[in-house]
C-alpha cells in the first residue's frame, strides 16, 4: 500500500493549485495575445532557462545536458505537445462542458492501463464505484448547466487514446529515468517542448506576431503565465512520481471541477445550484478514492498465501519454544 508523505501531499496540493490558476491564466494570456504557440513557447523557455540559471547559480540541483537523459525525455516531451495539440483540437468540435465528460472518464481507462503495463492492482470496489460517481456527476452538470456538443468524433477519440497514453508513459518515464532532482525533469522536458513548438509557431504565427502590437497588459499576462508555467511544470512532475497514473488523472479532473467554481466566481457566466451540486459530488467521489496498490510480484504472492502451508511438522512446536524461552524474567 503507497504511503502518504510530506512530500506526496506537497506534490498533490502544489499541482492542484497550479493546474487550477493555470487555465484561467492561459485564457486570459491568449485573448491580450492571440497567438497560443507562441505563449506555449515562452512559458517553456522560461521553464528550462530559469531552472537552469537557478542551477548553476546554486539554488537548486539540476542534472548536467547529457545525451541519454535528452532522449529519454523526447518521448515525454512528444507525447505532452501531442497531448496538448490533440486537446486544442477537440474544443475545436466540442464544447468545453462536453469536453469534461469524456476527460471524466479516463480515469477508468488509465485504470486498465496501469494494470496492464505499471503493475497496479485494479481499482478496488470503492474506489471504482467512486470513478463512475465523478464522471455521472460531470455528466449531471453538463446536462443541467449546457448542452452536450460534438461535431467531430475523430479528434474526440484521437484526444482520448493520446491523453492515456500520455498519462500512462509519463507515469513509466518518471518512475524508470533516473534524475538527481525532479527539476532534471522539468529542464529536459521543457527544452525539448520549446524547440518543438518553436517549429509549430513559425509554421503558424509569424505573420500574427510581427503585426502584433505590444502593450503593458500583453507584457504582464505573458508573464504572470510563463511563472506559473515554471511551478506548474515543477508540481506536475513531482506530483506524478508521488502518486499512480490513475489517481493522477482523478487530481487533474478535479483541478478543471475547481476551475470551473473560479469561474463562476469570477466571470459573469454562473453555473445552476443544481449544477454545482454536482460539482461538488465529483468532489467528494475524488476525496474518497484510493490508488490501487502495486502488484506483487507473482513469487511473492504465492509465497505469502503459501507460506504457512510450507512449515515442516514441528516447525511450529520449536517457534512456540523459542519464543517461550525468550520470555522476560518478569514472565517466566
């Protein structure tokens, strides 16, 4: 059974805060700039550049550039812009409340996922029960609070096998690639991202950025985003080698549930009562969920229900012997 830490709970909150904030951030960023690679491209350079100043200043420790670490992070990296591509499209041709169903269930999916290849054991009956109560209560909400929109199947279904396959070989990368700190994680993953999505920015927006004009507002939402881009980058590594691929997903749909109440919050669009009463049942199927253990290897489990069964006769009367001759004085 995982342990709770300090540094599991640091993890969770940090990534849940961070990943809250970030969506908001990121709207706000690309309506004063209206170029989305571009502000992906800088948070990544502010990522990578500021970990690595930080590193060789001192502050932190973060691994040197060596060339097995850089490709064993270019999957990862892939993977993420993958991920991130596949969902801009998908809201292309599906509403953001449609969106939340089909992110609500791929917990159960991530589930299977880890089972067959992470070594997990599958979710056990509280735990599965508490998956289908969040993605019922986040179809509850989008049928109360908006309409259910999809005009095109195809990136809905892309979107999905990329983000658990993303969640899963992410989770394998962390767990098998040996850092000296989570911020090695975040320093390779970023510069792979940047050169990446630099490629996808000058393919798609240099004519948009030389006739962009810069204001104060553009400068200090890019730079509010590019900070909370470096903590959330840090909080989402170390908030994966913390807790499983699954329970990691769960974490992530409750951070787009506690977008959507800063939302209502902040903006003039409010949802129904009866939509965040829904809400807040996905939050508490979220809260009493629990990560399915690891697997025992096949050797072990059989030994553990074997063990006692293994004991040659009399094994048991010389342990009883033993032990009443290791008595205390006190008492004998």
């Amino acid at each position: 059974m995982d342990v709770i830490t300090p540094a599991t709970v640091f993890g969770v909150v940090g990534y849940a805060t961070c990943s809250s904030l970030m969506l908001i951030i990121n709207k706000i960023a690309v309506h004063v700039l209206p170029a989305p690679a571009f502000v992906l491209i800088m948070q990544f350079i502010a990522s990578w550049t500021a970990v690595k100043l930080c590193g060789l200043a001192g502050l932190i420790e973060v691994d040197a550039l060596e060339r097995s670490k850089l490709l064993a992070f270019l999957p990862v990296s892939v993977a993420f812009l993958a991920c991130v591509y596949a969902n801009i499209k998908t809201l292309q041709y599906a509403n953001v409340e449609t969106f939340i169903i089909f992110r609500a269930s791929t917990p159960l999916c991530v589930s299977l996922c880890e089972f067959l290849f992470l070594g997990r054991e599958l979710p056990n009956a509280r735990s599965t029960l508490c998956l289908l109560v969040l993605l019922g209560g986040a179809s509850l909400y989008v049928y109360t609070d908006a309409t259910f929109i999809v005009n095109g199947y195809a990136w809905v279904a892309i979107w999905y096998v990329i983000f658990c396959v993303d969640q899963v070989y992410i989770k394998h990368a962390v767990d098998t690639v040996k850092v000296q700190s989570n911020w090695g994680r975040v320093f390779y993953t970023n510069l792979w991202a940047s050169l990446l999505c630099t490629l996808i920015s000058a393919a798609t927006e240099p004519q948009l950025l030389q006739a962009f004009d810069w204001n104060w507002s553009s400068v200090l939402a890019l730079t509010i985003s590019c900070l909370l881009g470096v903590a959330m980058s840090y909080f989402a590594f170390l908030c994966r080698s913390q807790v499983s691929a699954a329970s990691f997903t769960v974490l992530g749909n409750v951070c787009k549930i506690l977008t959507v109440f800063i939302n209502v919050l902040i903006w003039d669009k409010h949802a129904s009562s009866v939509g965040l009463a829904c809400l807040c049942v996905c939050l508490v199927a979220a809260f009493f969920y629990q990560q399915a253990p690891k697997r025992l290897p096949e050797a072990d489990a059989e030994e553990k229900e074997t063990g006692s069964l293994m004991r040659e006769p009399g094994e048991l009367d010389r342990a009883e012997e033993e032990l009443e001759s290791s008595d205390p004085p006190s008492r004998r």
